[in-house]
C-alpha cells in the first residue's frame, strides 16, 4: 500500500493525498485514516471531514464489492486536494474494473450513488473499458448545500 500525504502541494498551498492500494475490504481502515489525517492537516471543517470521509468509503465500497467481481482484486486509487477560487475540496476514487449496473431488485441494495449523491456538493461518475472514475467534489469552507 502507498500512502503519499504532502509530497506534492496543490495551488492553494495545501498538501495533496495520494492513496494506491489493492482494493480488498481491509484496506478500508487504513484509507479512512489516512484520508481523516490529510482532511485535519488541511484544516478542513469537522463536520466537512466526516461528511467527505463517508461518501469517500462509499465509493471505494463500490469499488471493492463491485468493480472487481470474479476476478482477483486490482488498484484502488484516492487522490485528494484543495484548489480553485473559491476552494474547493476534489476527491477521486479509481478502479480498473468493470463497471457494474446497480441492481435495482434488491430493495437493500444500490443505495452508495445516491448517498453520494447526497453527500457531495457534486459527482461525476464516468466509466470506462479500463475502470471508473468517482470524482466528488465540496466547497472547502464546508458551506454549500449537499447534493447540489
């Protein structure tokens, strides 16, 4: 697992995260910490940290149950950063899996878009023949409405 935390700085002076881990469900502790870490040094508001840290662990959950189904787990990627005026908080999540239609018959199922959806300010979902990209973003200040 490589965790990299400051190496590199975004415009906005504060450092980036870059998280590349095989995507297996025990990874998820790891993230999640590394993830809270990056968030605090960037001073980020609490109730933003947690906000951000939940929608992040649902698209790596996605990533890990989904993306990788009947074949060896691949690379889970997390970058994160501070930039723009105003700033704003980008988050990335990455697989090379294959993307998966949300089952719809499940009734306990298929709910980790739409908190996703609600959780970030906005998400962009693009999927590829070689993986999918999660991209969340929120204003850094923590204001904004969730979700829109």
């Amino acid at each position: 697992m490589a965790i990299d935390v400051g190496r590199h700085r975004a415009p906005s002076g504060t450092p980036e995260l870059s998280v590349v881990l095989p995507a297996l469900a025990e990874n998820a502790s790891a993230l999640r910490h590394a993830f809270d870490d990056w968030a605090r040094a960037a001073k980020l508001p609490d109730e933003l940290v947690e906000t951000m840290s939940l929608a992040v662990y649902e698209a790596m959950a996605n990533a890990v149950e989904h993306a990788y189904r009947g074949r060896a787990a691949g690379t889970l990627r997390v970058h994160a950063l501070v930039a723009g005026a105003p700033e704003h908080v980008l988050i990335t999540v990455e697989d090379e899996g294959r993307w998966r239609t949300p089952d719809t018959d499940d009734g306990l199922r298929g709910r980790g878009i739409p908190l996703m959806e609600a959780l970030a300010g906005s998400v962009d979902i693009a999927s590829r023949a070689d993986g999918t990209t999660v991209t969340m973003a929120w204003p850094a200040d923590g204001g904004g409405e969730p979700g829109r």
